[in-house]
C-alpha cells in the first residue's frame, strides 16, 4: 500500500464490462483493470470503446503519475463489475495507457475497498 496526499490507496485487479448507455445490447469482453483508489476516473481502452460505439463528448487534461499532461476524450458507459453496476465518464485510453477503475466508479457502485482482502465490500449511502 502506498499513501497519496494523506490518503491511503489500495491497487489490485478486476475485471470490467462496458456498455454502452444508448445501445445496452452492445457490451465490451471483460477487461482487466486496475482499482487505483488514487485515480479520479475510469479509463479503459479507445478500440474496445469505439467497438461498441461509446461516442466521445469531449476532452479533458490529466496529470500522470509521471507528471505528464495528457488529453484525453471523454464518453459515458455503464460499468459492471464484481456484481456491481453503475453509468460514469469514462476516459478513453490511449495504446499505452493503463486500464483503470477509478474512484467515481467505485463509489458509483456503492463500495468500498477493503485494503486487506483486496475486494469491494457493499455500503450503506447516506442520504441526507
């Protein structure tokens, strides 16, 4: 485990289905990701998102682990993973790029980590 600004993040492997909101026949082969508790948000390969026709919305800049800035498009998919669903931004990855599922998704999903076990564990939302 290493710690992130204060945080402390966990990093294992899952895989995950994307699919696409607007067509939800169309749906990706599991793909092996990354859970990155320090990562923002979920980035998962252009080819096997254009495959299924996730249309990107727009490009966003990311710093990377090695200080890089780098652009990226941006599309919306429904993620499913673990037994767990949820519809989220999704960062098209570049050749290159690691496939990752990042905290917005996590806690789409309604999850957290559990550091130890390396698995997600269901949680109550509060709803105030």
């Amino acid at each position: 485990m290493t710690e992130n600004k204060g945080n402390f993040m966990s990093v294992f492997k899952v895989n995950v289905i994307a699919i696409n909101p607007k067509s939800p026949d169309k749906l990706t082969p599991s793909i092996e990701v990354i859970v990155d508790t320090g990562t923002g948000m979920t980035w998962l390969p252009r080819d096997v998102l254009v495959q299924i026709s996730i249309e990107p919305v727009r490009k966003r800049a990311f710093i990377t682990a090695t200080k890089q800035i780098v652009q990226r498009e941006i599309g919306y998919a429904i993620l499913r993973s673990e037994g767990y669903e949820t519809i989220d931004e999704v960062a098209f990855a570049e050749p290159g790029d690691m496939n990752l599922l990042g905290v917005r998704t996590i806690e789409g999903f309604g999850v957290m980590i559990d550091n130890l076990s390396h698995r997600f564990v269901a949680i109550t939302t509060l709803a105030v």
